[in-house]
C-alpha cells in the first residue's frame, strides 16, 4: 500500500495553508499543461494568419513598389476603375447563385438518396460524392478540357441535337455560366452529405403524424423537414458562401478571369494584379475587399453555432 | 484496509452548499452505505472521499492519514462507476489490469491478480472480449474486478446498480455482498434504494440536503428511528404518518387520531410519553405490517378498529389495502391474502402500538 | 388528399418500411432511382472523360472522332509520365509535402484539442471557436501578404522560403490545423467524463490519459482527420503557384498545368492522364475509407 507522507496530528493548522497553496499549484500545473498543449496552435495561427490578415491592411498603404506609404491611394485607385467594379459585381453573382444552386441540388439529390433503401445508400452515396474527393484542380482541367473550343465533347453531343457550337470559354456570359456550374459541380456533394446526414436525424415519427395530418409530400417538406434542418442548412449556406467567394483554383483554370475580365473574381484579380503584374500592395487592396462580406457571413455563422449549442 | 474518517466536510458550489458538515468514522472492513434521495449530498462526498471534488472545508483522513490534498491516484482507492467506465478499446483482461500496468507492476503480478478477480467474480471466460461484447451485469462485474485487482485500501461504489434491470440488481447485489465477505475491504457504497442500503451494508447513513440524518445498523434505522425522513425512506411500503393527539382520561394516557377513533397507550408506551404535552401536534408513525387484520384473540397493545377500504393490492404473499380515517390521506396496511379483503368492503383491522412511533410534527423527531 | 393510402395493418411495421405495396412509395423510389442516376451521370462524366482521354493517342484527339469512346486505346500517355523525371519530381514533392503537412498538423491538432476539450482553462471557450473562424479567412486573402513576409524573412535570414517546396509545409498547416482541431474536439468531447475519472483513480496522468485512452478511442477521428489533411493538402493549387516556380520545386496540381501546357499546343492525352495521376491518391483513399472521409467532413460541422 502507498504510504502517505502526512502526519495526522499536524493537520489543524498546516492544513489551511497548504490547502490553499497546493491548490494553487495544482491548478498551475493543469493550467500551463493545457496552455502548453494548445501554445503550437496559437502561435500558427497567430503568425501565418492573423498577422498576415492585418499585414494586408498595411500593405494595401503602400505604393508599388512598396518603398511610399500612400495610403488610400491604393483604393482611390481602384474605384476608378471599371474592372473593379466588374470584379464586385461578378463576385457576388458568382458566389450568391453559386451557393444557391449548390444548396438546392445538395438538398434535393440528399432527399433521393434518403428515398432509397438503407443498404443501397452507400453506393449512391460512393458515387455522388467523387466530384468533391478529385482535387479541384484536376477536375478543372478535365472541364477545361470538355469546354475546348474545337474539341468540346459537349459541343459534340449537342450538335447531334441541331445546337451549334457553343463557345462555353470564350464568350462571357457563356464563361459566367461555365463557371458556376464547374463549381456547382463540384460543391453540391458537401451539401448532399451535409443535408443527408441532417434528414437522417429527423424523426419518422414526425412524418408520420404529418402524413395522417393530411399533408402531402410537398407539405411534408415546408412543415417538417425544413425547420428541423433550418440550422444545418444556415450553416452550411453561409460557410459555403464564404469558401466560393474565395474561390481561386477553378476560376484560374478556366478562364483565368477572361474572356475580358468578365470572369474575374476578387481572387483571381488580386493575383492578376499582385503576382502578376508584381503590384503586392494593390493586389492587397482588392483581396481585401473580401473581408466585410466574409466578416458579416462570420458574424451569421457564430451567431447560428451558438444557437445551436444552446438547443443542444 | 484502512478506515476513513470525515470531519466537518463542507463543499459548497458557487452560492449553493451541497454537503454541510458531515461527521463520519467508518472503521477498517466496514461495509457503509450513504443513502438519501436525489440532491442530498451522497455522491458528492463520495467523491471528496475519492478526490475526484475538491473539499471545501474540513478533513477527510484515509487510514488516519488526511488526504485533503492528495491526488486521487496517491489515495489507494478503487472506485466502480454508475456506467461502469470501462476503456472501450481495451479487453478485459486489459481494463482491469490499466492501473497495475501504469505502476509497472511485474507482468506475473498482475496475471496472478486478473485471474483470482476474475475467479471470484466469474468472468474467466470473458477476459479476452472487449466491453461492447458484454452484458450489463458483465460490464459491472468486470469494474468491479478493476477495482479488486488494485487491492486497495477503499472501495467506493457510486451507485452501482441503478443501470441494471430489477432481477439483474438482486443477482449482482448477491456478488457484491460476497466479495466483501471475502475481500473485507472496507466500502463506501452509494445509492438511493433502500433496499440496496438495508441488504447490503454494515452500518447505513441516511443523508438529506446535504446532512447526515442518521448513522446505524439497518436493524437500528428500522426500527428506531431518529428523524421523520428517516422514518419514511427506509421500510417500503413507506410508514404511515396520522396526525394525532394525546389525551389523558381517567388517569389513562390515550393518542386520539379523530373525533371518533382513541386508542389507549399501552403501558411501555404510556411511561415513556409521560412528559409530552397534551395538545402538542403529533403524529403517529405506523409501519403497515403493524397495521394487521384483528385477531380473535388480540395480544395487549394491540387495539382493533374498523375501516372502508379503498384499494387493495394482492401481493401473493400479502395483500396490501389502503384505506382513510375521516379525512386522513391514504393509509397502508398488510393483511393475510386469505383475509377477504375487498376494495369497498369494511374489514376490522388492529392497529400494533406495541411498535409505535411518535413524532414531533413541528420538528420531525421521534420522540 | 391528394392519394389514396392502402393501409395494411398486417404488414410489419419497421423492417421493410419500403417494401409496403404503397403506390406512393414505389413510385417514388422509381422517380428517385430515374433522378440519382441522372446526377450520378452529371457526377461522374468528368473523371470518366479524363480516363477516355488519357487512353487516347494525340492522334485520335485531333481526329475529333467521337470523344465518348476509345478506339484504339494506348497506354502511351501513361508509360510517358510515369517514366518523365519531371512528373515523377512532381508526384515526390506533392508526397512529401503532404505527409509532413499531415504529421506536423496531427502534432499540434490533437494536444490542443484535448487541451481545449477536456481541460477547462482561462479563455479556452472562445479559443475553441476562434480557432474555428479563422478557418474562414480564406488562402486568396492570405497569399499576398504571407508572399512579402517570405521574402523580408529570405533577405533577413538568408534563408530562402520563396520558391522552394518546403515553404509549403510551413502554410499548408494554416488550412488543415484549425478543423483538425475542430474536428478532434468534437471526438474527444464525445468520450464520458467517467472514462477521464476511471483514468485518474488507475493512476494515469494527464499525458498517459491522453495517449492511452483518447487517442485509441477516438481513433476514427483521427483517421478521418488525418485523411482531412492530407487530401487538403494534396490538392492545393494557390499556395503553391504563389510561393514556388522552378519546375523541380513544383507539386503536382501546379506542376501538371504549367508543364504540360505548352505554349498553344495543349497535350490533352498527356494532360488527362496527369490529371488523373493526379487525382488518384485522394480517390484511392476515398475507395477505402470512404466512411472515414465522410466522418471527417460531416463530423466537424455537427459535432461542433
């Protein structure tokens, strides 16, 4: 048996004291244990994202080549030109119908799979899901490739139907729609198995009642299943939202912002001009018009994880 | 084996004090068991005891040592957790061996130990599975061979049992009374069934709103108890609570439980409540075996009366019937099944004051 | 109402929820069936298409036959990259890259999270999700400013990051730690409490708590974690298109665009088959531990 080191009789007085001052160190000790263990993380963090993120700001002060502190200048710039503006308004049209189709595809391909029995699920589940498994940028260049100009497998196909070539790349509203549907493409998956796993959550019983109710399929889905997924789906709306209006891989591969610049999304632009045309600071200018959007959306989705934290 | 004593053992969280000085001395191979209801503080002190809570005041001293202080793995206790606890990635044989095995025990020590545990709680057969592969009552067999196989000073049990089904409960309170017979380390057992306290241990502790009501053997608690809590929590079907009255005729001690209902003391009873006064608010404290069909021939003390019955429960054994004395609530009794009890139907009943209580119904202490 | 229910009370309940003879229900398992099928064709045709092409030679591309089908299918395009010095340059660096990504992440995901799930310390709450938004400052604000840092650090030190493929070790970890973290968080969180205390009563400390009973516990989080990781890391395009140029430097998403795209003659059989070569990894992962894979992905966002 362990022996104890403490002798009974000395207890009444020592007691209070070493009470209080070995709590004091046990906490320590649990204390700078745990902070230890979290310290690599908040320090990468720290210095390869926050700081950066605040080292833009001063960047986008700066002239070209860095030497001047020009101050807004980098963004008086910027709204004076008509590219910039393209960029905001391509952005945002990307993003927003981007997401949207995103969200519904993933909701309605998620109620077909959760149609289907149990045991077939998987599969479907196997197959759906590869868009997002490829990395994007192979991908990409497989639509590069089924967008080619005088190779299209697509232009190919349609042309059996009388539809004359469509030149998917090169003329912008065609590139816009390309676009968007490589990313849909590729990011209905999250949604569906997002959604998916949501649906499962939702009681039968809660159907049932709803079907004895008399509401009929369509019901069924206004009255019973969107409220129970309401907070799924909010948070994935609004993390989506912000990874597509970051977006870079396929935009670049696409188009990289042509035809015209009528592709151009804030991150596509800000490399265009900051690595490519070797102008850091204004490049930082126009990634940094990224930041309210993203910050809003931010805002939304702490606010909905909270929420969910104190249904749960 | 040690014995544990606590002193004057407060904890108190933020505002709220879940346990308000508790004395206690529990001696070397005793078997305790700390029962009460929800909230009133028992696996709270079990688990100052084990140094899984912090004591806010007071001492707690394993084997005359104080441990305030000490981690709980420098303790030598063992402890069997209400969900068992048991590491899911690990055998049986393993789970029980984790502790032994992280002191660096020799490897034939702690075979040694596994299959004398395991013997004694017949799991032998089990020790290569996994928890997921085990019944409830395997899974509270093998905690418990953890905690055998540490061969500690303490045993604490934090209700053990409530997860079990009924029949299951009785099998493994059996083993767990065995293996104290056998292992004779001392126990701290918590729990809130009664029955589980009244079978299983040497001395019961009734706890209530953080204080300790009354420390005793089952038999003690049974029948004589302190409190009006104590009373009414050991013993199922509950004792029954009838407000009365003393009165004195004729030189004569009575209780007098309504206008028309009196019953003479008798003459133990009538000494010993000599001083009570006669119009304090009291109450009668009968257990329902105590309250009987009349005998042909009733013993002294033992006073007949009549009553409409209300419900009855045939139990088998006995048959359970509850009935009211002019506006009192539902009064239980135990009859004979073959005592042609029916509900709606009066039966003459005896009360036995022999085996009375009388409490205080200001300050709920018998008296 | 708009059908009609046959309600058969002899029919179980339960298990054969879709074998009751309900038009309704058969009707809609068709209507599903027809629309999966549908999407699963819409999901499937590019990776197909790669795999089309890469047997494909230059010749039958240009021959603009029909694109769908193979007819003489040659697996020239493949002996070609895999025996290229330079695409197996690339395979290495993206290897390399991604495994010391995936250890360094999983060295500092997994103490933190236990830090921040089990052990209650001064701020760890908003730590916690702190962690998790600046997951959502996105690589396409970051790249421009970690560009310059690089630099002032190369000129300081003399140590050259730009340019080289370890730099990309050194910021993978910005986009694989923070929902590691978040993801082993949910994992351990999930482990009762009771296990902890077991642990304390049998002597373990901390640390043998943490590699003795969580980690194995929560093993498929850390294998859907670790699966996170290297797949993020695997694919990434920006980074290092910012921060390495010289073809021996390059990984594989990079490597395979700006090499094989020559000028205006576009190899598109060579170009697929990379692609595909490209792809392969995560897809072979994906064909083992799909379930992990998952896991890691709805796990983070519901169990957080």
């Amino acid at each position: 048996m362990v022996d104890v080191a403490f002798q009974p009789n000395r207890v009444a007085e020592a007691r209070s004291a070493r009470k209080r001052s070995s709590l004091r160190a046990a906490l320590k000790r649990k204390s700078t244990a745990a902070f230890l263990m979290t310290l690599p993380l908040i320090l990468l963090v720290g210095i390869l994202v926050l700081y950066p993120a605040f080292y833009s700001l001063h960047l986008a002060t700066l002239n070209k080549s860095m030497q001047r502190f020009v101050g807004f200048g980098n963004f008086e710039f910027l709204f004076k030109r008509d590219t910039f503006w393209l960029v905001v308004k391509q952005s945002c049209i990307f993003a927003l119908s981007a997401v949207f189709f995103k969200a519904l595809i993933g909701f309605v391909v998620a109620h077909f799979v959760h149609n289907v029995p149990a045991k077939g699920q998987r599969k479907w589940r196997g197959m759906l899901l590869v868009p997002w498994v490829i990395p994007p940028a192979m991908s990409t260049l497989a639509w590069l490739w089924l967008f080619d100009p005088s190779y299209s497998a697509f232009n190919y196909t349609l042309s059996f139907f009388g539809i004359g070539p469509i030149s998917w790349l090169g003329e912008p509203g065609w590139a816009r729609f390309s676009v968007i549907l490589v990313n849909v493409w590729f990011g209905a998956p999250f949604f569906m198995i997002m959604y998916l796993a949501s649906l499962k959550s939702v009681p039968d019983q809660l159907y049932e009642a709803a079907a004895i109710d008399g509401a009929n399929w369509w019901q069924r889905i206004w009255y019973v299943t969107l409220p129970m997924m309401r907070n799924i789906i909010a948070i994935t709306t609004l993390f989506s939202l912000i990874v597509t209006f970051a977006n870079f891989d396929i935009t670049r591969i696409l188009t990289a912002g042509g035809p015209l610049d009528h592709t151009h999304i804030f991150a596509t632009w800000a490399f265009r001009v900051g690595i490519e045309g070797s102008d850091l600071p204004l490049g930082a200018s126009v990634s940094l018009f990224m930041v309210p959007i993203l910050a809003i959306a931010a805002v939304f989705i702490l606010r909905d994880i909270n929420k969910r934290g104190n249904e749960a | 084996m040690a014995d544990v004593t606590l002193r004057k053992v407060i904890k108190r969280y933020e505002d709220v004090e879940a346990v308000r000085g508790i004395d206690l001395d529990i001696a070397d191979h005793e078997f305790v068991v700390l029962v009460g209801p929800s909230g009133c503080g028992k696996s709270t002190t079990l688990r100052m005891i084990a140094g899984l809570e912090d004591i806010t005041d007071g001492d707690i001293m394993i084997g005359g040592d104080v441990v305030n202080d000490v981690p709980p793995k420098d303790r030598d206790i063992a402890m069997v957790f209400q969900n068992y606890a048991l590491y899911p990635h690990m055998t049986v044989a393993e789970n029980m061996s984790f502790g032994l095995r992280l002191k660096h025990y020799p490897k034939a020590e702690i075979k040694t130990r596994i299959d004398e545990a395991a013997r004694m709680l017949d799991i032998v057969e089990l020790v290569d599975r996994k928890p997921k592969q085990l019944s409830g009552g395997q899974r509270q067999r093998v905690a418990m061979g953890r905690a055998i196989v540490r061969n500690p000073k303490v045993f604490l049990f934090d209700e053990p049992l409530s997860n079990l089904d009924a029949k299951l409960r009785v099998q493994m309170r059996i083993e767990i009374k065995k293996v104290h017979q056998k292992v004779r380390t001392t126990t701290v057992y918590v729990t809130h069934d009664q029955v589980e306290a009244m079978t299983l241990a040497d001395r019961v502790v009734v706890m209530n709103k953080g204080r300790i009501e009354q420390i005793g053997t089952p038999n003690d608690l049974y029948h004589r108890p302190a409190t009006r809590f104590v009373a009414g929590f050991i013993g199922s079907p509950a004792m029954n609570f009838i407000p009365c009255r003393l009165e004195e005729v004729a030189g004569n001690l009575n209780i007098r439980l309504t206008d028309r209902i009196a019953f003479p003391l008798p003459p133990a009873r009538a000494a010993r409540y000599q001083n009570v006064a006669r119009d304090a608010k009291l109450l009668l404290g009968l257990r329902p075996e105590h309250l009987a069909e009349a005998k042909a021939h009733p013993e002294p003390g033992v006073e007949p009366f009549d009553a409409v019955l209300d419900v009855i429960e045939p139990m088998g054994m006995e048959t359970l019937v509850y009935f009211t004395l002019e506006g009192t609530q539902e009064i239980c009794g135990r009859v004979n099944p073959n005592a042609s009890a029916r509900a709606g139907s009066p039966l003459r009943l005896a009360v036995d004051l022999n085996n009375m209580h009388l409490l205080n119904e200001g300050t709920g202490a018998v008296i | 109402m708009a059908s009609t229910l046959v309600i058969d009370k002899a029919a179980p309940t339960r298990a054969v929820k879709y074998g009751s003879m309900s038009r309704d229900r058969t009707w809609a398992l068709r209507w599903s069936y027809f629309f999966l099928t549908l999407f699963a064709i819409f999901s499937l045709v590019p990776p197909l298409y790669m795999l089309i092409t890469s047997l494909k030679s230059s010749a039958e591309i240009s021959a603009a036959a029909n694109p769908w089908w193979v007819f003489s299918p040659t697996l020239a395009n493949y002996t070609a990259l895999l025996t290229s010095n330079q695409f197996l340059t690339f395979f290495r660096n993206s290897a390399l890259v991604s495994i010391l990504v995936v250890t360094i992440t999983m060295l500092i995901s997994v103490p933190a999270a236990f830090a921040l799930a089990r052990m209650r310390f001064w701020g760890s709450a908003t730590l916690a999700t702190g962690v998790f938004l600046t997951y959502l400052i996105p690589d396409s604000l970051l790249f421009l400013p970690l560009f310059k840092m690089f630099a002032v650090f190369g000129d300081y030190t003399g140590i050259q990051l730009i340019g080289k493929w370890y730099v990309l070790v050194i910021v993978y970890p910005t986009l694989t730690v923070p929902f590691c973290t978040w993801i082993m968080i949910g994992y351990f969180a999930s482990i009762p409490k009771e296990l902890d205390e077991a642990a304390i009563i049998d002597g373990a400390s901390w640390f043998q708590t943490l590699t003795r009973i969580f980690i194995p516990v929560a093993l498929p989080g850390l294998i859907a974690a670790t699966i996170f990781a290297f797949t993020v890391s695997w694919a990434q395009y920006l980074y290092p298109l910012v921060f390495t140029t010289s073809t021996d430097q390059l990984v594989l998403p990079v490597g395979i665009i700006t090499t094989l795209v020559k000028g205006d003659v576009f190899n598109w059989g060579q170009i697929m088959t990379g692609a595909l070569l490209g792809a392969a990894p995560p897809l072979i992962i994906y064909a083992f531990l799909m379930d992990y894979y998952i896991a890691g992905l709805t796990a983070g966002a519901t169990k957080g």
